[in-house]
C-alpha cells in the first residue's frame, strides 16, 4: 500500500470539510436521483437537524408509506453522506409552502429554504495554502493554517445574524421570519 502525501491527506479533508459544512445542499442535489422520481414527485427534504433527515410529503398515504420504508432509503442516503442519518421524519406539513411558492413542484429553489445563506466563495485559503517547498517550516502549520481559514469563515457568517429570541444563538433570518426562532428551537416545540 503505497503512503500518501501530507497534502493529498489534507486536500481529502478540505473536500470532507466542504461536504460536512452544507450536507443538506449534497442530499438536496441528489435527491430525486436517490429516491426515485415518483418518490421525489411527492416530497421535498426539508431540513437536516441532529442527523435527523426532515421529509415534506405531499399527503399523508405518503408519509405513511414512506416511514415504511425508512429503512431502506436511510441505507441509500448513508452512502452518499459523510455523517450517517439516524433517522427520517415525513410530515405533510411543509408540502403547501413548497406548493404556494414554485409554480413547476420537480425543480425547487435551494435559495428559497429559510436555513439558506448565500455566501462569497472565498479563495483566500487556497493562496494561504500555496506552499514552497524550500520553506520546510510551513507544511506543519498547514493544518492549523486550515483551521484558522475555517474559523474565520464561520466567525463571518454569523457575526451580522439576528439572534433567535429563545436560546440567542445567531441565526438566519429566514429561520426567524418562518418559524420566529432558529430550527433547532423550532423542532423543540414539536
């Protein structure tokens, strides 16, 4: 077995980190492909919240069939995700807003989820990371190099956040416009 690179082992954990950083976008993308598309037809993933997977389905025979089968498609999406779901929840009630706000139900508006936040890409950490060889020195920070990037990027996209009236952590403001506190406090209350 041949040895690997320190920087072929890093460049495999900064692709890791941009997929654990937004699974929901992954799952989101390759939904219908995964699923099925008379399944897809009638539901909509909704949210990814303490590796529970949250399905909107268009009726209620469907979200009854689909919890049947739970098993089965977790098996599915597991193989496509870094951090394994433990479970799925159907419910009907995330279906009309899906139906009131896109007028073709088979394509969906990433953008448009309340837990969405568009962001600048940044390119800083891949001129941070430009190595010379001849400076030994360097390649031991490079993994720290690629925390503080991370860091600094999460301090960034929360720092001008509304804060949720009931744990006050940062949160988007779709969040807080749908449900009137962040998700997570939101699926407290069911």
């Amino acid at each position: 077995m041949p040895f690997k690179s320190v920087n072929d082992i890093l460049d495999v954990a900064e692709i890791r980190r941009k997929c654990q950083e937004n699974p929901f976008l992954h799952l989101f993308m390759c939904w219908e492909e995964t699923v099925g598309t008379a399944i897809a037809n009638h539901t909509q993933p909704l949210s990814i919240q303490r590796n529970i997977l949250w399905v909107a389905t268009s009726s209620s025979a469907w979200s009854q069939n689909l919890t049947f089968k739970r098993r089965h498609l977790l098996n599915k999406l597991n193989k496509l995700l870094i951090d394994d779901l433990t479970d799925i929840k159907f419910s009907t009630s995330g279906w009309k807003s899906k139906k009131n706000s896109h007028q073709d139900t088979n394509k969906l508006s990433l953008s448009q989820h309340p837990s969405y936040i568009d962001f600048p890409k940044q390119d800083s950490l891949k001129n941070n990371l430009s190595l010379n060889p001849s400076l030994g020195n360097i390649l031991p920070n490079k993994p720290r190099i690629i925390f503080a990037e991370w860091e600094k990027t999460i301090k960034m996209r929360s720092h001008n956040f509304p804060l949720c009236h009931k744990c006050q952590c940062p949160t988007p403001s779709g969040e807080i416009q749908r449900w009137g506190c962040c998700a997570i406090c939101a699926a407290k209350q069911l």
